[in-house]
C-alpha cells in the first residue's frame, strides 16, 4: 500500500497517509470488537 | 477488545521482546519454552501430550540409522490419538477431556507426521533438538497452522536476524489480519448480512439459504486468512517467514486452481503425504484425489457430513482432471471474447460448486444440510 501511495505523493505524504490509515483501521477494530465472531472460534483470539 | 485478544496481544509483544533480548543460541529454545508456558496456561493437559507425544518421536526416531518400527509406531499413535480425540469430540462434546485436550493437536498431529514421513523417506536428517522442539512448538503456528515445514523453520532459524523492516510487516501483517476478522468477517458478515439474510428469510427462503452460503463462505474465509496473517505476523516478529496459506481463493478459475489458493498449506500436505504415494501406488490419480480430500474432510471431524464433504471435493477435481484429458482432443481456439465469456463461466461455476459445499459443513448434522439443499433447490417463490 506504502508503495502505491508512494507512486502518487511524496515520501512525507504518504508517511502520514499510511499512519492515518493504521489509527483508522486500529479505532475500527477497537470499535467493532464486540461484534460476535459466528460460527468460528479464530475471532476469539 | 475481549479478554483473549487482549491476552494473545500481550503474549505476542512479550514474546517478541523476551527472544530478541536474549543471546541468539538461547533464541529456538525461547520460543519452546514460550510456547511451552502459553500451552501451561491455558491447557495444562494438552501440554502434556504433545510434549510427550514429541519427546517420544524424537528419542526413537533421532538417531541416523532408522528404524521402521519406531518410525511406524509413531505414526500409529499419533493417528490413533488423533482419531481417538476426533471421534470423542464428535460423540461426547461436552466432556471436558475432549474440549480441553486437542488445544492445538490437529495441526500439531500433522507437523509431526510430516517430520516423520520425511525422515523415514530420507528427505531429513536427525534433527538437532533445539530446531526440532521450536518446530513443534512454535507458538505462532500452533493452534491454526499454517503448517509450515521443518525444512523452513530450520532454514529461518540459522538465517534469522533482527529487522526492523520485518518488524514493521509483522505489525502490519496482524493488524491487516485482526481487521478481516473483526471488521469484515465478525461485522460486516456476520452481524449485518446476517441480519439482511434473516429479514429476507419469510420473504424468499431460497435466496436467504443461498446467501446463507455466501455469509458462511465469506466469514470462513475472513476468520480463517485473517487468523493466518496474525499467525504470519507474529513469526515474522520472531524472524520466521512462513509461507501463505490463502491467495485470493474466490477468483479460482477452476475446483483445482480453489484448492491451490484455500488453506495452501493443508492441501500442500495431503498432496505430497496423500495423494503422490497413493498415486505411485496405484497409478490412479483419480483415487489420489478422493483419497486426498476424504483426509482432508475427516482431519477437519470425523462425521457422514465432512466425509460426504470430501466425496464432494473429490469428486469434483476427478472430474476436472478428466475435462482437461478429454479436452485436449479437440482443436478448439476461441476469439477473445469467447475467452472472457468462458472465464467468466468457469469462475461462476466454480463458486457455486464451492457454496454448495459449504451446506454441508455451516450444519451441524447431515439432516440439517440435506434441508438446506432442498430449500435452496426447491425453496424458490
């Protein structure tokens, strides 16, 4: 992914991008944890 | 976040931390003793086993000249304990010997089988006990695969060294990984397709028993690859690379190319433990193949539905293989766009094969999934 937005902005940019995208997959994680995990039991790790 | 995956975090940083403190010689018995003391907590009993089962494997079979009945008897316990412990699972669910012991068995069971048949068929050498035991007991991949291989995991421990750039992937790896099973797979298809598929249900029940399928494929799916990059993860920390065990499985082309993208490392061992000796055998590939994915469906449980589950998969690779002899007679050169149609087929006719398989194993008995087909085939409004 780094590589891709690397292609499009300069190293600094994409730095910050990528550590947007990493505090915003973290926060959605957090978020939707308590979201059962179905049928399978590799969620409750 | 629950506790568990507040628990499997703190144990992934710890561990992180205590092996690259600590000098490289103790390294391969740090990630033993690691793996020794999460199997200490958490399942004291199934501690027991496995480092008795593999104590006894090593002692009999690690001296150069080999010696069949070792390496037989091995074998035959490990499978009977296997089967004992799958079969017990089945009948008694509720006994606490059958819910406690198997922590991590089952791709334990096939680690050490597939050290021993390469012993035994000379591709290995006696192993040294340090790269022996932190094979066996390698945390990252011991309670959902992938199966890596002794040969890798050697290999990893003489090169290994420490790299931020395979520190940064690991993180990278288990955060990608904990976002599949929790945003994709736990909410998007479980609660919400979910919730989709049972207001559709009165409505039309076979479209809600066909995206059913789907919602279960899919979740599988999620869990499992993303179980699998944490797993990738997680060595990678440690300064393992173990091979991928999913590329892109929903895009197979064909039943063949499915089983060359799912759970990689599973089918990788039914083919070369399987399939390659009951083909040389018996010079039938198509009973390698049925062989294969009957192993394949009763590893998973020992039960009509996972063995139909297998006939199933078998069957259908059986086939493909004879549609590609068979095709091989014709001269037959379509234009571009009869290629795009063709692909667009075959994929679409591979996904359904796939889904339907999934009837059989989302139910937890055969009756259940027999209701399932005959909603899906007969259920239309």
């Amino acid at each position: 992914m780094y590589a891709f937005l690397r292609s499009f902005v300069p190293p600094a940019a994409a730095n910050a991008l990528m550590i947007v995208w990493y505090v915003l997959l973290i926060m959605l994680i957090v978020a939707l944890s308590p979201a059962p995990p179905g049928e399978f039991r590799y969620g409750n790790i | 976040m629950n506790q568990a995956t507040s628990m499997f975090l703190i144990w992934i940083a710890l561990s992180t931390v205590i092996v690259w403190s600590l000098p490289r010689l103790w390294q391969p018995w740090i990630v033993t003793m690691i793996t020794v003391g999460f199997l200490g907590w958490f399942s004291p009993v199934s501690l027991a086993l496995l480092l008795g089962l593999g104590v006894a494997c090593f002692v009999t079979t690690g001296k150069q000249t080999q010696n069949r009945w070792a390496f037989a008897a091995n074998v035959a316990v490990l499978i009977l304990a296997l089967v004992w412990f799958r079969v017990g699972s089945s009948l008694q669910p509720d006994d606490p010997i059958f819910t406690l012991v198997p922590l991590g068995f089952s791709y334990y069971a096939l680690r050490l089988l597939h050290y021993l048949f390469d012993r035994w068929n000379g591709i290995l050498s006696p192993a040294e006990p340090r790269a022996f035991f932190s094979y066996l007991f390698f945390l990252p991949t011991l309670l959902a695969g992938p199966i890596n291989r002794f040969q890798e995991h050697d290999r990893n421990l003489r090169r290994r060294r420490w790299d931020t750039q395979n520190l940064s992937h690991g993180l990278e790896r288990i955060l990608y990984g904990y976002a599949k099973i929790v945003i994709l797979g736990n909410y998007l298809v479980t609660l919400k397709l979910q919730h989709l598929i049972q207001e559709l249900g009165d409505a039309s029940p076979a479209t809600a028993a066909y995206l059913d399928c789907c919602r279960y494929g899919l979740n599988l799916y999620f869990q499992f690859a993303g179980y699998s990059d944490i797993a990738i993860g997680f060595a990678l920390l440690l300064g393992f690379r173990i091979a991928e065990n999913f590329d892109f499985p929903f895009l197979a082309q064909n039943i063949n190319d499915f089983w060359r993208r799912w759970h990689i490392s599973l089918s990788a061992w039914c083919r070369d433990y399987v399939y390659i000796p009951v083909v040389s055998w018996t010079r039938n590939p198509r009973l390698g193949v049925l062989l294969s994915m009957l192993v394949l469906g009763l590893w998973h449980e020992l039960s009509w539905r996972y063995l139909l589950w297998g006939v199933y998969h078998g069957a259908g690779i059986a086939v493909w293989q004879h549609w590609q002899t068979w095709k091989e007679r014709f001269t037959f050169a379509p234009g571009r766009a009869a290629r795009l149609w063709m692909a667009t087929l075959s994929w679409a006719a591979t996904m359904h094969f796939v889904l339907f398989s999934f009837a059989l194993t989302k139910e937890p008995d055969l009756s259940s999934a027999l209701q399932v087909y005959e909603t899906l085939f007969f259920g239309w409004r």
